[in-house]
C-alpha cells in the first residue's frame, strides 16, 4: 500500500510542477466522509479522517482545469457478535477498514461574483487505489485495487484578500468497486481547506 501512495503522490506532484500563463489556484483541504449506499453496511461510521491537495490554471473565462490528490481513511469497530462465513462461524469484534488514494483530473467553474464569496462547480475523475481490510479474531482478509472514481462537487471560496481564501465544499463520491457487503464505494463528502492564487506567471 505505501509504494502505490508514493507512485500517486509523485504522479501527482509531478502533474502540478507544469507553469502556464495566467491564474493559478492551490488548495490544501481537510476532508471528511460519510459513507452511503451498501457501502454503509461495510462500514457506517463517519470519517473524520483525510485530506485533499490540488492545482488549477485558468484555461477560459471562469473556468480552470486541473489535478487534485485526495486520501481518505474510512474504519470501524462492530460489536462482538456471531458472523457466519462459508466453511464456519466465529464470534468476536469486527473492524472494517477502506483506504482511499485519489488521483483525479479536475474541471472547475466558478460564477461571477461581485462579493468576497464565489460560488464554484467541478467534476473530478480519476484513478483510484483502495485498499479494503476486514479483521475478525485470526482472520484478517485484505484486498486492493485500482479502478476509476468520479466526484461531482458543489463549493464556495471566501476570500481572505486578493491571494488567499478559504475553500468550503461538499462532493459525491463513486468507485464501482465490490467487496464483501458493497456493491460500489459511494459517500458524500464535506471539507474546508486553504486556498492561494497566484498570478505571477
């Protein structure tokens, strides 16, 4: 798992080192999550846990293109209980694990806006690796996969001064991933983060 963070991270990072003329936007996001669908019968605790790094660049009027890299961490703790499996049964604590690593190309729109707070629209797709864990007693089952992800999103940057704002946002996530008790990894999403444009080049 920690070599494909790296290889996403560096694949990342390599796609924000490009310069262009005009705008440019970064962001540094806390994300959470709450997952929906049947992925909540896998695990239905709210994650407090993850982050979200991007870059844009002015390509027409209001609109940006861009990359963004998000981790997120979704786990939880069931009760002791019986849980019957193929070859047997086995009564103990259950504890359900996903890990999330983003990869995704970003098309953002932001409306005109003479106050301090622009609202903004984006659709984010991409690569996705995920990693799920189920431990119960001695048992502890791991499976991971790359597939494509996608991520409407709805937000508001609210302008500190002319370089820095603060991002507010909420998305919908999707990775038709299946895995135990899911059909496809769905949850929506909320996070507020750092934005800084610079308009030096």
């Amino acid at each position: 798992m920690i070599n494909n963070m790296k290889k996403l991270v560096l694949v990342s990072l390599s796609m924000m080192c490009f310069v262009s003329f005009g705008q440019r936007i970064y962001n540094f996001n806390y994300s959470t999550g709450m997952p929906i669908g049947t992925y909540s019968d896998y695990v239905s605790e709210y994650s407090w846990q993850g982050f979200e790094v991007g870059y844009q660049k002015d390509v027409g009027t209001n609109l940006t293109l861009g990359f963004s890299y998000r981790w997120q961490k979704f786990y939880e703790k069931k009760d002791r209980a019986t849980y019957e499996f193929e070859n047997g049964a086995i009564t103990s604590n259950l504890y359900t694990y996903s890990f999330i690593n983003n990869l995704n190309v970003t098309l953002n729109y932001y409306m005109d806006n003479a106050s301090r707070i622009t609202p903004y629209f984006s659709l984010a797709a991409g690569p996705a690796f995920v990693e799920n864990r189920l431990v119960i007693g001695f048992i502890d089952l791991d499976d991971s996969s790359w597939k494509i992800g996608m991520s409407p999103q709805v937000g508001v940057i609210m302008d500190i001064n002319d370089s820095f704002g603060i991002d507010l946002k909420c998305n919908y996530n999707y990775l038709p991933l299946q895995y135990q008790r899911f059909s496809s990894i769905q949850f929506v999403g909320a996070s507020i983060g750092l934005v800084w444009r610079d308009s030096s080049f």
